[in-house]
C-alpha cells in the first residue's frame, strides 16, 4: 500500500526488480540477445531487398519507354526512306527539267534518315543502359533475398535451441546468422 511516501513490497518484488536490471544470463538470454539482433539486421536486409527489386522493376520499364521511343524512331527512318525511292522513281520518270527538284528529294532525305538512324541508335543503347541496370539490380536483390532467408533459418535455430537446450543448435544458429550476413556484405557490396 503506498500513502504518504510508505510503500511496502511484496516478497518477489524485490527478486523481480533486480532480475530487471541483470543482463540475461544462460543460453536462453544469449539466444534472446542474438536472436533480436538477427531479426534487426534482417528486417534492414528485406528492406534492402525491396529497394533493389523496385529499382530493378523501375529500370526495366525505363527500358521498354527507350525501346519503344526507338523503334517509333526507326518507323520514322522507314516512311522517309519509302519518300526516298519514290523521289528516286520520280528521277527516273519524269522530264529532264523536273529531275534535279527530285534528286534535291533524295538528298535530303538521305540526310534526314542519317540523323534520325543516330537518333534511333541512341535510344536503343539506352534501352540497353537501363536493361543492364536492371540486371544488376535484381542480381543485388537475389542476394539481399539469400541473407534475409539465411537469418530467418538462424532465428529459427534459435527457438529450437531455445525448446531442446541443446548447445549445438546455439552453435548452429550463429553459423547459419554468419552465412546471412556475409551474404548480406555480398549484395552490399554488389558481389
């Protein structure tokens, strides 16, 4: 009862109140310890994971806007082109007075399908940049994806550590965690 600045304990209150201060001791508060840092380390891998694979998803729809953007662009090169050989027919057909407007034809379109061909040629090296960036991308993803799993395994070594007591298990759990995160150094370095 507390009135007045008296409180008077119960007789596990005291036991409780220092079991809160005191680090775990035994396997199971090691397992608890190791066990919250694995999950920590593999939520920030999952997140990472995520990021890779929109960056990646992202990148390839940059690539399929490129692609398009050429492939309208080489459309663009056949119609001139196809003005081209009727210019070139026009040549060959009428008078010798009319010919030199229609070679004048040729020649320009024989210059405009030169850039719009650089043009086009641009685009699809782009296309290409962003397909290789996605690529990678989802390389990166795979291996943030193998830690994240890697660590779960782990965390679920420990709670069978934790419900069999055996010593092996706790050993398995830190070298299931340390496969994780040297995978997870992997992607982070984009190996």
């Amino acid at each position: 009862m507390s009135g007045h600045g008296f409180h008077v304990h119960g007789p596990h209150d005291h036991a409780l109140e220092h079991a809160s201060h005191e680090a775990p001791n035994g396997i199971a508060g090691k397992l608890a310890v190791i066990t919250a840092l694995l999950a920590t380390v593999g939520a920030l891998f999952s997140y990472m994971g995520g990021l890779t694979q929109a960056n990646a998803g992202l990148y390839k729809n940059d690539a399929a806007i490129k692609k398009t953007e050429a492939a309208n662009q080489w459309a663009y090169f056949q119609s001139k082109g196809n003005k081209q050989n009727m210019a070139e027919l026009a040549v060959m057909l009428v008078p010798e007075e009319k010919k030199a407007k229609y070679q004048q034809e040729v020649e320009r379109y024989k210059s405009e399908k030169a850039e719009i061909m650089l043009g086009a040629q641009k685009l699809e090296a782009e296309s290409k940049a962003f397909d290789e960036k996605s690529a990678e991308q989802m390389h990166q993803h795979h291996r943030w994806a193998q830690a994240t799993t890697a660590l779960q395994v782990s965390i679920a070594l420990a709670a069978i550590a934790l419900l069999t007591k055996k010593g092996w298990m706790g050993a398995a759990t830190l070298a299931m965690g340390a496969i994780g995160i040297a995978v997870g150094i992997a992607a982070w370095r984009h190996l």
